[in-house]
C-alpha cells in the first residue's frame, strides 16, 4: 500500500490531536475496504502508510478498540474487527430503537431554528445525491456520507437528551461499515435518495408515525442489502 503524505506536527499540534487524526484515517480505510475484516495493523505497516509516529498509532488504535472496529488479541496484537449478520441485526434493531426515541423528542422541541436546519441539510444531502443520480455513480462515498450523517444529525439536533443522541452517533459510526456493503448491492442510488425525501417530508409535516416508518424502511434497507455480502463472508474490495 501507498504512503501516504506524513503527518509533521506544528507548534499547537498535540498527541491527541494527531492520534485523532489517525483514528480517522484508520476506520475511513477499514470502512472502505482496505483493511477487510481480520487483517493485523501492525505498527510498522499503519507507520509506513500514515506516517505517523508509534504513540499517537497507539491511542488511535485503543480507541478505534473501543469503538470495536478493531479487536485487540494478546500476542496477535490489533485486528480489524469482523462483520457478522448477528451484529448486522443487533445493529439494525439498535439503531432503529434510538432514532424512533429520538424523532419523537425532536418533533416536540424542535422549533423553526431546528427546521431550518433540518432543510439546509437535506438540501445539500439531495444536491449530492441528484449529481450522483445525473452522473451514474452509486454514491457512498466520503461527501456523501458526509451530508448524509449531517442531515440526520440535524434531524436528532432537536431532541435534548444528550446521553440519547451520543448513543445514536455510536451506532450510526459503527454502522458505517454496513452501509458501505449495501451500497455495493443497491440497484440504483435513487432509492436512498427517495427515502430521504421522505423522511425530510415526514420531518417537516410534523408526523410522527410517518416520520418512524420512513426511519424503519431506510434502516433495514441497509440490513436488506448488506446481507448478501455478510452472509457469504464477503470483504469490501479495496477502493485503491
């Protein structure tokens, strides 16, 4: 694999930060791909890639361990985590417990602050996917999960349970990996972009119900189409 560029620290650069910016890059490249499930991350690898030094690899990796896209093993050391359809189904059902909790709290707090939000995110959301839509290409890449995680966070800004909204963000990370199989099985990227119309629809009509099926539909449609791939034991194909 490629090195890519080093990391060289400035005066107001910390450990931290660096071991943050290495926790990004590691999980982007576990979630596209390139490191499959199983695969060692040994230090002079993840040093000859990212260029980063030892220590912040270290806490970039205790912490991509607590997020559990990877797994440490005694003497093996770090492995990336593997997917499972038990995990798939426990995720799925997760997911879809705290965002109906969620909606229900945000369409009673939110206010025309909140709505103006939730607009402005799916604006930019549809504009990504319309150009994909245009373009042929399948979408899920980094812009449009981009927009794709702000237009729900700005659905769920609205609910003033903090403890609630962080569970939900842990989930939808850790569903990342899912969501970049389904992609690989959609037929076509207007489907994802129909559920989102829907679901903004349902969000500004003020319809609970509406709001939690929309939820449900676009939620175990990535559990639909990632099952194939997580049942047949199939890695994510590098995208280098």
């Amino acid at each position: 694999m490629p090195r890519s560029a080093a990391i060289r620290s400035g005066p107001n650069e910390t450990r931290q930060t660096l071991a943050e910016i290495a926790i990004r890059k590691i999980r982007s490249d576990i979630i596209a791909g390139i490191f499959k499930p199983g695969d060692r991350l040994t230090m002079g690898m993840l040093q000859e890639r990212y260029g980063f030094s030892m220590s912040p690899l270290r806490e970039a990796l205790a912490g991509l361990a607590a997020e559990q896209f990877v797994n440490f093993e005694g003497r093996r050391g770090y492995q990336v985590a593997p997917v499972s359809y038990a995990d798939l189904r426990d995720l799925t059902e997760t997911r879809k417990l705290l965002e109906a909790d969620i909606a229900r709290l945000a369409l009673a707090h939110g206010d025309e602050v909140w709505e103006s939000k939730v607009i402005a995110a799916f604006h930019q959301l549809s504009y990504t996917e319309q150009q994909n839509i245009a373009s042929g290409r399948r979408g899920g890449d980094k812009e449009w999960e981009r927009r794709n995680a702000a237009f729900h966070d700005a659905i769920s800004e609205a609910c003033p349970l903090h403890w609630l909204k962080a569970l939900r963000m842990q989930i939808f990370l850790k569903a990342q990996r899912y969501r970049a199989m389904a992609w690989l099985k959609l037929p076509v990227s207007q489907t994802v972009a129909a559920e989102h119309r829907e679901i903004f629809e349902a969000a500004m009509a003020r319809d609970e119900k509406r709001l939690i099926a929309a939820m449900n539909i676009h939620i175990d449609n990535v559990a639909a189409y990632a099952r194939e791939l997580v049942l047949n034991g199939s890695a994510l194909p590098s995208t280098e």
